[in-house]
C-alpha cells in the first residue's frame, strides 16, 4: 500500500493533528506512525483517556530489537496499538524522550522498509522537516509527501528551501503536496503559484475541534459532523488511491494521480455536510463525548 508523510516547515501549523484526523476517517486500514524526532503526541493527548489497553513500547521498542530487515518487521507489528475501536487503525506511538532519537538514526531505513512494504497504508508523521534529525529514510521511502502549513509569509518563506529538500530526496515515484490550515494574506492558487507545489487540501481554523485531536478535548455534541472532520475525510478519500483501480507491481499509489484528483475536486474550507464523516472512529464511543 502506501506510505503518506506529514510534514511542517515548523511554526506547529497542525501536523500531528492533520495525521490524526486522516488516520481516524481513512478509507481503509492505516497506521498512524508517529516518527516526529521531537516526541509523542497522540498517547497524552487524543488517547489519554482512550486507550483500553497497555500503550507497549511504541516506536522505542524497535530499538531493543537486532537491526535486520525482518526482525524491524516483527518487532514493529509487536508496537502497534489499535487507535479506534472497530481495529482500522493502529498507532504506533513516538519516542517520548527526544534524547532517544539518536537510537533511531541507524534504524530509520529498515523502519522506512517496514512501513512502506506494510500490509495497509501507513500515515507516518514526521513533525518539522529540516533539521539533522529529520528521518530522511522515511522521506525517500514516501509515496506522497504532504507539507502541512497556514498560508502565511512565515510558512511560505520557511517552506521554500525545505521543498528544495524535499525535492531532492523523494523518489520519482513519490510526490510533494501541500495542505493549507486556515486563513492568511495568500490563496490557495497564490502558494501554488509561489511554491510550485499542488495544494492536496485546504483545512479550516477550527480551533475548538483541533483540541479534541490534539489534547484530548471533550468533542461537541456535533464533533463528527463539524467541518474539520468532514475536511479530514474528504482529504483522505481523495489521498488513498483504491488499489482495486490502480494495480501495480510495487504495490505503491499511483501518486500522479493523487495531485490530479485533488486539483480537479479541491478540498474547499465551506464543503456541504458528508455525513457521520467519523463514525467508524472511536470518537464515536468515547468515554469523553457527549454523546
Ligand atoms: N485545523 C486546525 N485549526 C485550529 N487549530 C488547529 C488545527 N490543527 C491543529 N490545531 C492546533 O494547533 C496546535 C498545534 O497542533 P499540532 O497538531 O500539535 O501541531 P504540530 O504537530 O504541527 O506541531 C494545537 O493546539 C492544535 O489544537
Ligand atoms: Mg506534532
């Protein structure tokens, strides 16, 4: 299936909690790595009154293991949380320590191996890009990279040499796309246009319902319904390519197709009511909710 990376030029535009919200409305089966170099989120936020069973080790429990191909396999299925109740999709958590990073450095290749070969799309998220700790492996593993920023002067001025990164480091098969988060002084078509980049999805400043995602808020009654879910939904629909329709030997999305898709049905802020966009989400059955 597919790897999908999440990244920030910095400035903590929404990342963590973009992955997050894609991983709980994704088409399909999906596993939400957290491989932000600069710690967890989602166990002492969105999980924190959640989770049903021990956390385990996450991410630091590949480090225990001898560094060979299978054995990073196995071992990283053995760190897997379920993340929603109905079990389609798993968390692997991040390293809560950033000083354990430089335990992770060898083994970043053999985790990018085991994620993109994985049985089921995988969101990884990488948080800030740039920096000498980014886990590189995972970038040139991507099947699309997604660079989450708010369309402002800051991001824009401190996304351009990171592209330039990225452009040098994700394979021909994979892509680079953006997703916007708010308003600012720039459209959409304007960042294309600076930045050269397709824009995959513009999500709204929601403040209220980003919490329930990134800090475990209690939702609103109308939580799953709300605009930033729906986005979220749509995003990922459009995201995942259905393997039934696009074959290929690989195993990896046919990403050409991703900015297509989205450019020709772009993910609008104002988007008509999709439904229970959340319902197969543990939101659903939280002890938190309202509902
Ligand atoms: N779409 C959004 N609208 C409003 N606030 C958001 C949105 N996405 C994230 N946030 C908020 O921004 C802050 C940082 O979010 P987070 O996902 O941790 O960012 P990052 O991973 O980029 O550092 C959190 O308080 C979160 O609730
Ligand atoms: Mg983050």
């Amino acid at each position: 299936m597919a790897l999908y990376c999440l990244v920030s030029p910095g400035g903590s535009p929404g990342v963590t909690t973009t992955a997050l919200g894609l991983a709980l409305t994704w088409p399909g089966r999906v596993l939400l790595a957290e491989c932000d170099p600069m710690g967890r989120r989602v166990l002492p936020g969105y999980l924190a009154d959640r989770m049903r069973e021990p956390a385990g080790p996450g991410l630091l429990g590949i480090t225990t293991t001898d560094a060979n191909d299978s054995n990073v396999s196995v071992r990283l299925e053995q760190c897997v949380v379920p993340l929603d109740d109905d079990g389609h999709a798993e968390l692997l958590h991040g390293i809560r320590d950033p000083r354990h990073t430089a335990r992770l450095t060898a083994l970043w290749p053999l985790v990018a191996g085991a994620l993109a070969t994985r049985d089921g799309d995988v969101i990884a998220d990488l948080g800030r890009v740039g920096g000498a700790e980014t886990p590189v492996a995972l970038l040139e593993a991507a099947n699309v990279v997604i660079v989450v920023l708010k369309p402002t002067l800051a991001q824009v001025d401190a996304v351009r040499p990171r592209l330039d990164v990225l452009r040098s480091l994700v394979s021909s098969r994979g892509e680079i796309g953006l997703c916007l988060i708010g308003d600012g002084p720039y459209s959409a078509a304007e960042i294309k246009r600076l930045l050269r980049v397709p824009v995959l999805a513009e999500l709204p400043h929601s403040p209220a319902d980003a919490q329930v995602l990134s800090d475990g808020a209690r939702p609103r009654r109308t939580f799953r319904t709300c605009l930033l879910v729906r986005c979220f939904n749509r995003m990922g629909h459009r995201l995942r390519v259905p393997t039934e329709t696009t074959p290929m030997p690989s195993g990896a999305a046919d990403t050409t197709e991703v900015a297509r898709r989205a450019e020709a049905h772009p993910i609008r802020r104002k988007e008509s009511n999709d439904g229970n966009a959340l319902d197969r989400s543990s939101i659903a059955h939280s002890r938190r909710s309202h509902q």
